[in-house]
C-alpha cells in the first residue's frame, strides 16, 4: 500500500534506514513547521523556508549549509487528503521532544519514528496526540523496550487501540520484526486514519524548511 503508512516497514522508506514523519490535521504546513521547530529539545529554533526539494538536493543543502547534513535538521512538508505531513532529514535522532504541544487548538497530531541505524537498537516508535492530550503512544514492536508497556495515553483511547493491535496478533517475538513493524503501522493507520503518499514524500519535489537557531 503506497497511500497509508505500512510502506515505512520496507528498508528504503525515508533516507539512511530511518524515518521521522509528523502528520497533522487541522494545520497548513508552514504552522506544522513552526511548531514541530518549538519541540526541540537542544536549542531553540525557528523554520526558515529554503524552497522546493526532494530529500537528496534537500541533504546536499544542508552539506553546504551546516558542512555536514547531520549536524542539522530538514523538514519537507506535504499535503495528503485532511492531512498535513512533514518528513524530517539530517540529524533529527532524539531532538524532537512529544507532538503534544503541537497538538493544541483542536489539531489531531500523530508521530511515526523509526531509528534503524541506531546500534542498540531503537524501536519504532508511535506517538498520536489531540487538543493538548496524548492520545495513544507505543513502541510498535510491543516488547516492553524503551520505556513502554503496551500502548500508553487516554486510557479509553490507548484500550482500543491495544485490543486492535491484539487483534492483529501483536505482539508476536516469534515472528520477523519487519513484519511486526508492518502490521503494527497498519493497525494504527486505520484506527486514526493516517494517509501519507509514498511517491511524493519519497521521490518528489515538496516545500522545504531547514530549522536554524531563532
């Protein structure tokens, strides 16, 4: 499925074996941008626009911008249906803090994170917030790991979602972690309804942010 979020499982998803995708609903790209800028944990920062990029020529402007694209931060933004996406390049590892911030003012906010390269190793990591409330949040190979035990949030919310990822036979050690992470995406990209287009978030040209100290 190449409209909807199990397409992040397969090894080429975003850039460097990893992901970090921000949708939004009830927000146009340039306020995602700002308030996505607002959660960083190392310094404060603000969204200045760099135009129209795909995710390589965005990576080579951050290399001349920073000398490195890993010493900043790069924000494509999009659009999908009710939702508005950002995809995140360069050093984003652990920078970010919750989207609930962001949530505020009525806008349904969700985070999929996924550090492959990370060696000790990361989980992928789910996290969907509204009006200023964490609804629901979860390492998506729900194995105890990193702080979670099952699927964490507005205990109403957060139940449903556990017996639909139950449902789903999860969790399951047995069974390959790609795959866990596959049917994991699809059950929470159902429940909320998520929608994020494969070719354009991958290979096409969208508007770009690179997050400079404010």
């Amino acid at each position: 499925m190449t409209n909807g979020t199990t397409w992040l499982a397969a090894p080429e998803s975003i850039a460097f074996g990893g992901y970090h995708v921000v949708l939004a609903r009830g927000l146009p790209p340039e306020v995602l941008a700002d308030r996505l800028a607002a959660t960083l944990r190392s310094e404060q920062c603000i969204a200045v626009a760099v135009g129209e990029h795909t995710g390589d020529t965005l990576l080579d402007l951050m290399d001349d911008t920073f000398g490195d694209s890993f010493e900043g931060i790069g924000v494509r933004l999009g659009r999908a249906g009710d939702w508005t996406y950002a995809v995140g390049y360069g050093g984003w590892w652990g920078e970010f803090g919750s989207v609930t911030p962001i949530s505020h003012g009525g806008v349904h906010v969700c985070r999929l994170e996924y550090e492959e390269e990370n060696g000790k190793p990361v989980p992928p990591q789910f996290e969907y917030a509204y009006d200023g409330r964490l609804l629901s949040a979860c390492n998506l190979y729900l194995d105890a790991s990193w702080g979670y035990e099952g699927v964490e949030g507005d205990p109403a919310t957060a139940a449903r979602l556990q017996d639909r990822l139950a449902a789903a036979g999860l969790p399951d050690h047995e069974r390959d972690e790609r795959e866990v992470h596959r049917t994991a995406l699809g059950v929470v990209e159902r429940f909320f309804g998520l929608s994020l287009p494969r070719e354009p978030s991958v290979e096409g040209v969208l508007p770009a942010v690179v997050l400079e100290p404010a």
